[in-house]
C-alpha cells in the first residue's frame, strides 16, 4: 500500500501524514524532507541555489527514488502534483489523496506556521490571501486528479479516520 497526500501548502499533509501512518502502523515519507536528506541542504537553499526549476527536478527523482517502498503515506509538497507529471506518476504508483482546504484556512496555518515557505514569505496577510486564491485555482486541477478527497478544517483525527477506514480496507482487500 502506498498512500500520496496532495494538496496545497498548509492543508495539513504532513500532519495527517504522521497521524494515519501512526495509526495504521504504517511507514511515513515528508517528500520535502527526504529532498533535503538527499541534497544536504534545505528546501530554501535549494531554491535559492537552483531557482524553482531546478527543485522541481530534485522534487521529481525523489518522487521516483520513494515509488518502491511499500506500506507507506507520503506527503507531498504543495507544487509536486503540479510539474513533470507527478500527479499521472503517483497515480500509477499508488493511491492519492487530495486534502482541501479553503484559501482562508491555507492562509491562516501557513501564517502561524513555523516552516519556512519560499513562495509566500514576502506577502501581507491580504496579498497572501489573494495569492492563495489565485494559485489555488491553477493547481487544483491537478488535485482534482486525486483518487480521493477529503476537506479538511476543525477535523479531528476520529473523523478522518471515519472517513479514511473505507479507502485503507478497501486498498488492504486488493493485496
């Protein structure tokens, strides 16, 4: 079984990701995470290293290098279903999971949030809004892709469980 979570920065994918794997007693991948571990140096670095481009390249040999290990979830970063075809790759590969969000939930948990965004530092709160809103809209067609879709909000891990069991028995019958 493996699991892709997708959706914009600040829907809660590596959060949830940490909560099922540890539910389902399940292995669990941060995509970003595992970039850095690869190129020793953090996702900010690389951006300003190599630009946008060049992390997309380094974001899709991960996604390749992470496509044979087995009885895992893993995060993606918001843009990885959105460049080189990820999201047909990680269908093919395994089952994904779109987690939504409203823009105004997005902003509010990538504004408290302590993890450091290179595509967002430089914006107020209302252009961040803005921002959100506008580059939700391009990419959520690539979400959509997803095989599933849970919204996310005030969930508390009970409900996603309730929503997920039906998904992970399902997936757990196929083996």
């Amino acid at each position: 079984m493996r699991i892709f979570l997708v959706g914009y920065m600040g829907s809660g994918k590596s959060r949830w990701g940490k909560m099922i794997a540890n539910h389902y007693g399940l292995r669990f991948i941060d995509l970003d995470t595992h970039i850095e571990e690869r190129e020793g140096i953090t996702i900010p670095e690389i951006f300003a290293k190599y630009n946008e481009e060049g992390f997309r390249e380094r974001e899709k040999r991960a996604l390749q290098s992470i496509g044979d290990i087995d009885n895992v979830i893993i995060a993606t970063g918001g843009g990885a279903p959105c460049f080189n075809n990820n999201m047909q790759e990680m269908n093919s590969l395994g089952e994904t999971l779109y987690i939504e969000g409203t823009p105004e939930l997005l902003r509010d948990r990538i504004t408290s949030s302590k993890t450091e965004r290179p595509l967002v530092k430089n914006y107020s709160q209302d252009e961040l809004l803005e921002y959100i809103q506008n580059h939700l809209n391009s990419r959520k067609p690539f979400y959509e892709q997803a095989k599933y879709k849970i919204v996310t909000g005030d969930l508390e891990l009970e409900n996603f469980i309730q929503i997920l069991d039906p998904i992970i028995n399902s997936l757990n019958q196929q083996v």
